[in-house]
C-alpha cells in the first residue's frame, strides 16, 4: 500500500508546479488553521496533504481530463467525519493546483422548508419535521440543478443554502450562484450514493425512536421507497464516490457535538443543540449511516478510512 501511495504522491507532483505545489500547501495550513478550535487540532498535516489529499485530486484530475465534461464527485460518509473539510480542501488544490474550475455544495442545502416538512409530518409521519434522512430534501429542485451543471450549453446556476440555526432555506438573494460552468462540482452529504435496503431489514427498529415513534414502520418504508425511486436518479448522476468511513457509530455521536461546540465560536448566538437533543437527533441517521458502513465497501467508490482521532488513514482508489 505503502508503495501505491508514493507512486500516487509522484504522479500527483508531475501535474503540480514546485511553486503551485507551494501555495498549495500555503492556502491548505491556513485553512487548517482556521478550523482548528477547542482541543482538536489537525494532525499529520503535511503526510495527510501528500499521501492523501493530492493523490485524491489526481484521481479527480484523471478522471475529468480523459473527455473534459463536467463531472460530480459524491463525497459522502457519517456525521462529522469531515466532509465538509475535505471538500474545501480538494477545492484548494483541484483550482489552484489542477486549474480546474470547482463547485463545492451539500445535499443539506436542499432540505425542503420548514413548511413543507410539517405538512409532510401531518401527512406521514411526524419524524418527517425533522431534517436528515431521504425523503426530507427537495429531490425535484436537487436533480435540476445537477443537470443544469452538467449541461454542455451553460446557464447560470442557482444553489440554495440552508440555515440550520432558524431550520430553514434561506431567501433567494442568499443562494450560491455558478456563473461558469464547473469542470468539477463536489457533492457532499451523510446519504450521498446510499443505497435502499432490503425490505426484511426494516423490520427491526434499530433504536428507541423507531421502536417508540415508528411503530407501524411508515418513517422508515417511507424513507426506503424514496430512495428506490427519487434519490436513486439523483444518485445515478455522480461520476465518482468517494466514502468516509468512520471507525464505527459511536464516533458519529463524539463528532457531531464537536460540531456543535464549533457553532458556538463560529456563529454566536445561533441556536445550538445540547447533549440529550444531539442524541435523539442523531437517531434519525442511525439505520441508514449502519447501512452505509457495513454496505459500501461493496460498491464501486473509493474508501478512506478515518481512524479514532479523526485521521485518514488508508484509501482505497476506485
């Protein structure tokens, strides 16, 4: 592995200047240093840029230039395991190293309102107000924008945003705009590429909010037969996916109340959750994040696994 990883590090280099390699590295630590709050600090920093992050970057790379046509990258994995970081950080070297032109958004911008989500609550089931699982995101608006990036003949794109803090879209004037088009667009997401499960699996509730709130298992069918049918044709339009696996649930629940500890240094005075309401809420991911752990190293994706302290410390390329 060893072995692979160097020869990745050397072909990587071969398409990176030394004085692009340099910003590279430059804008990187500072945007490591920017994340670094509380008791976590990044680890590794240098070894994670070159046997990581840059051979990650290459394998985009290869992969756009063999016809040149917009491609998505699904980067998906458990709450907290970085996805968000790491997808700033391959947007830094993809631009700035590979000059290729990057898109970075989540799926959680495309949450449906709050409004919606309550009338999908009165008309279902009531675990349908809370955002997160499939079934909870406007898939109608989710596959049009996809297409429309991916469209030869480009018009700008609008990509909503969503505010967690107030539980809600936020208004138009607030949404990403994409004025070019994307050679690399970065889709990020808990449930990117996930794949529905077999029907016997649903019927054991995998915790007390299912054996409590979802007693007839309409939450969760629900949520299958959303997968099966709208998110699967959302889904077919990634080029790649890459999976973060996390070393097992617990850490989802370890890592996600760091996120909420970062909230309170980086935007205060928005609502956050404590301990017991970050418990229940990561609840509603529990079946489908299991699902994804013991099922998509099965699929054709690259796999990073994430050890205990938050480093990545294998890849699998696909």
């Amino acid at each position: 592995m060893m072995v692979l990883i160097t020869l990745w590090i050397k072909n990587s280099k071969m398409q990176i200047s030394n004085l692009r390699y340099r910003k590279i590295k430059k804008d990187y630590l500072k945007f490591l240093k920017s994340q670094e709050v509380l008791s976590e600090p990044f680890r590794d920093k240098i070894d994670q840029l070159n046997n990581f992050y840059l051979p990650l970057s290459k394998n985009i790379y290869k992969s756009f230039i063999k016809d040149k046509k917009t491609k998505i990258v699904g980067l998906t994995g458990g709450q907290g395991s970085g996805k968000s970081t790491i997808s700033k950080i391959l947007r830094i070297i993809l631009k700035k190293g590979l000059r290729l032109n990057t898109v970075v958004f989540s799926i959680d911008d495309f949450y449906k309102t709050l409004v919606d989500r309550k009338r999908m609550s009165l008309k279902i089931s009531s675990l349908f107000l809370t955002r997160g699982v499939p079934g909870t995101h406007d898939t109608k608006l989710l596959l049009n924008c996809l297409k429309s990036l991916k469209k030869e003949k480009f018009k700008k794109v609008l990509i909503p945003k969503f505010d967690k803090s107030i539980d809600d879209r936020l208004q138009k004037n607030r949404w990403q705009t994409v004025k070019t088009k994307p050679d690399i667009v970065i889709f990020e997401g808990w449930c990117v590429g996930v794949t529905p499960q077999k029907n016997k699996d649903l019927l054991i509730p995998i915790n007390s909010l299912e054996k409590e709130r979802d007693k007839k298992k309409i939450w969760r069918k629900t949520v299958n037969n959303e997968l099966k049918r709208n998110y699967k044709k959302i889904f077919k339009l990634i080029d790649k996916i890459i999976f973060l696996k996390v070393p097992s649930f617990k850490y989802v629940y370890k890592w996600r109340s760091l996120q909420e500890k970062k909230l309170i240094l980086t935007s205060p005075g928005k609502k956050i959750m404590d301990e017991n309401q970050i418990r229940n809420f990561i609840m509603f991911y529990e079946r489908l994040t299991k699902h994804m752990l013991k099922n998509f190293n099965e699929r054709n994706a690259t796999v990073i696994k994430i050890d205990n302290k938050h480093r990545l410390r294998s890849i699998r390329m696909n």
